[in-house]
C-alpha cells in the first residue's frame, strides 16, 4: 500500500529525523508506529545516521503490530525485522540474525542486556509505549540504564506519558536524556518540582506539583518533545458513551455492605477477608462484577446482573461484532460460560490469528484484557463497539483499550462505549471518574503543538 502521510505526520517524521533524543507523545490512533518506521527507513537508507535498531514493545505490539506495519506500507518493502520473542532459542537466534530492526518485548529486555550474552550494539533505540518505564525501580529502566551511553538515538512513543501525575515524567525523561533536563536523581526532582501530599508523620505516601511546577516541567522538556491529539489532526469518529445499569437484590446488596463495612464476609463456600484498603478495593469490585475470590482462592458467584446485561447488549446487537473488555479471571471464566451457553461465537483476542479473523470479521465477540490489549494494536476493522464489563483503575489502560477501536482507519460514524455499572458499588464511582467529558483533561498532561 502506498503511504500518503498527513502534514501532522510528516511533521513527526521529520522531527525525529533532526532531533538525536525525542519524546513524541502522539493521541492514540494518529499512527505512531508507521511514522517511526518511516524515520527510521530515512536515517538508515537515506541518512546513514542508523545502522542497527532496536524497538522494545508490550509483547502483542512486538510481535504482530511492527512487523505488519512494515509489510503494510511500501515505501518500508526494503526494511528487514526480526522480531525476538518466543523461547530462549528462538530469541538468540532472531537478534543473531542479519537486519536492520530488531523488535523485542519489554519483558524480554533485561534478559537481552544482562543475561543473555549478546552484545548490545545498537545505536537507535525505540521505545515503543515510553510510559511503560515510568517506574524508576523496576528492572527494566534499570538495565536500559546501563547500556544508554551506548546508544546515539532515543525516541520515546506513547500516547499517555503521565497518566497518573507528573512524577512519571522523570524516569521516563531520564531514559531518553540521561537526566540533562529533570535531572539525574528522583530525589532532586521530586524536591525541585514537589511537596509533600498525603502523609503520615514522617511517612509520605504521595506528592503534588509545587506552583508553577508543571509549566516548568513542560519549559524543561519542549525542545525534544511534541504532543499531538487525535481530535485536532484527523476526523475522528463520534464517541458515544452508554451506561448499562444493573441493580443488586436485597441479599446481594447486604452481603456488599457487610463486606464493606466489616471487612469480612462468611459465604457458604468460604470466608472473604481484606486486609487493608487496597485489598478492600478489590474485593469489592469483584462483587460489583459478580463473583470474588475466597481466602482459599476460590471463586464464589454472587450474583449474575451483569451477565444478564450482557447477554442483553449482544442480543440487542443483533449479529454485530462487540468487544468485551474484562478484569478478572473469573469475569472471562463466567463471560466464556456464558456465552456458551446462549450459543454465541467468540474468541479471545491474544493471538496474531484471532486478531486477524476479528478483524475480517469472523467473530461476534471478542473477549480482551485491557493490560495485555490495551496498547498498539489495530482492532478497528473489526467492529465499533465495546463494552466493558468490568473497569480498571488505570486510566491509562482505560484508554488505550478505548482506542482500539476508536482510532484512524475506523470506518463506522460512531464508536460506542458501554459500561456495564452494578448500581450502588464502587464501579459507579469508576465510571464517574473515567466519563468521557473528563477524560481530555485527565489524559493530556503535557500539550506542545507544532
């Protein structure tokens, strides 16, 4: 197929080109992987400023989204990729192998740097989903910290960079400038940019921008950054939010309160006990969808209201391909029962074939995760409605998962949203929170048009 770019991205295709560090922090859908690769076929071919490429991605992008890009377009047919997933061997044997970009998951990143004994001779760098090393103690910063001298050419791609606060900026900025810009220690940035939020005497448990910080923060960055929302560079479909309320019986209702209030909660098949908040959280939110996890890790079902919704939206849908997105093993365990049981076809999406036959739509209903689905790939072919059965706390993953489908190269006029909400329970407060009208203002942390 032949690549026609839009002025937006010839904009971020040249900016790679002239800028050795960047941050290009594109709206989901505005086709961030064509235009990296689209610069990198430049600095290869064209530039000899590329010799050896390394793109480290969530697995599922890694291994189908990459290598399909660059058999979409022709202008990349002179590209060749070896993609690094698989089995010890199979990875050894795809970086030893002759190409110009290697792909690689991030889960597979350390392995690559600190044990499997390959040399790390790459000098361009791609991270693709840069917020996936926001955190500056996991292993996986850590060892790309330790060959970044090596490498020439960093460029960070993410639609989200700091959905759950600034602080996520430092690490991720460190990465792609060694720290030149916030500086080379979190403490140093957290006491520049930051005061003390919530806190138990001399325990903090979180911060929030000192005055003036994030203008700061945004100055400190601009010159290897840009910042680009769908909505203002392509014709995107409507996006329509739906709420599909769903009301717990008096008994069910009581056991929710109980296990609220108390903490614990006597069911016949065993006792559910939390043992702090966060626990808490959970435990509620897998009442609120309609089955929890006992302390012998059984599951116990405690109402199907939300299973009657959906079975509701896929007949109501009449044939119409719906994604399901869930939270819990025992959401998919109960969904794929379900389904079964009223004859419906469907498929988990966790596979380069299931993809594909979503996306020629072969399958009624698709069943994803959001924290295995959630970035890169390309689902709008497929359909144009979601519902979900159960939310997530990350906005972030709410998102990206959203983006699916709602995304360029969407043919429907409309991309539906649906939430399906027990009444009364902690999943209303979730789908407050994560209502479209707040999600621009919540999503888009840093803004830097070109």
């Amino acid at each position: 197929m032949q690549y026609n770019p839009h002025e937006y991205q010839k904009y971020a295709i040249n900016y790679i080109e002239s800028h050795p560090v960047s941050a290009v922090l594109l709206d989901m859908g505005l086709g961030k992987t064509s235009i990296a690769l689209t610069a990198i076929n430049d600095l290869l071919f064209d530039y000899f400023e590329a010799h050896k490429v390394l793109v480290v991605a969530p697995l599922r992008v890694a291994r189908d989204t990459w290598p399909a890009e660059i058999e979409k377009w022709d202008h990349l047919s002179d590209l060749i990729v070896s993609v690094a997933v698989g089995s010890v061997v199979e990875r050894v044997q795809a970086l030893k192998a002759a190409a110009d970009i290697y792909v690689i998951n991030r889960e597979n990143l350390c392995w690559l740097i600190d044990e499997s004994g390959i040399l790390f001779d790459f000098d361009t760098v791609i991270i693709d989903e840069l917020s996936s090393f926001k955190n500056h103690q996991a292993k996986r910063f850590k060892s790309l910290m330790k060959v970044r001298p090596k490498v020439k050419r960093m460029i960070g791609l993410t639609g989200t960079p700091s959905s759950n606060g600034l602080m996520d900026l430092w690490a991720e900025f460190k990465l792609l400038d060694m720290g030149a810009r916030l500086g080379r220690f979190i403490t140093a940035f957290r006491s520049n940019y930051f005061m003390p939020d919530k806190r138990n005497g001399q325990i903090i448990y979180s911060y929030k921008p000192l005055p003036g910080a994030e203008q700061c923060i945004y100055q400190k960055i601009s010159d290897i950054t840009i910042s680009m929302k769908s909505t203002d560079y392509l014709k995107m479909p409507e996006l329509i939010s739906s709420e599909h309320t769903v009301m717990l019986s008096e008994k069910e209702a009581k056991r929710y309160d109980e296990l609220a209030r108390d903490l614990v909660l006597e069911l016949p098949g065993g006792e559910v006990t939390a043992a702090n908040a966060a626990a808490l959280s959970n435990k509620l939110c897998q009442m609120a969808n309609g089955a929890i996890y006992n302390d012998s890790g059984e599951t116990q079902v405690i109402h199907n209201q939300k299973m009657d919704a959906l079975e509701d939206i896929i007949e109501a849908a009449a044939g119409k391909p719906i994604l399901v997105a869930y939270w819990y093993k025992h959401d998919y365990e109960r969904i794929v029962e379900k389904l079964e049981s009223i004859k419906v076809s469907f498929s988990k999406l966790d596979t380069a074939e299931s993809i594909r036959r979503w996306n020629n739509k072969e399958i009624p209903v698709g069943l994803i995760h959001p924290a295995s689905a959630g970035h890169g790939l390309n689902l709008q072919a497929g359909g144009s409605c979601i519902v979900w059965f159960g939310l997530t706390w990350s906005l972030e993953l709410y998102q990206q998962t959203n983006a699916r489908l709602w995304r360029q190269g969407q043919t429907a006029e409309t991309v539906v949203v649906q939430h399906i909400v027990t009444k009364g329970t902690i999943m209303s407060v979730l789908n407050l929170i994560w209502t479209p009208a707040l999600i621009p203002l919540l999503q888009w942390g840093i803004l830097f048009s070109p």
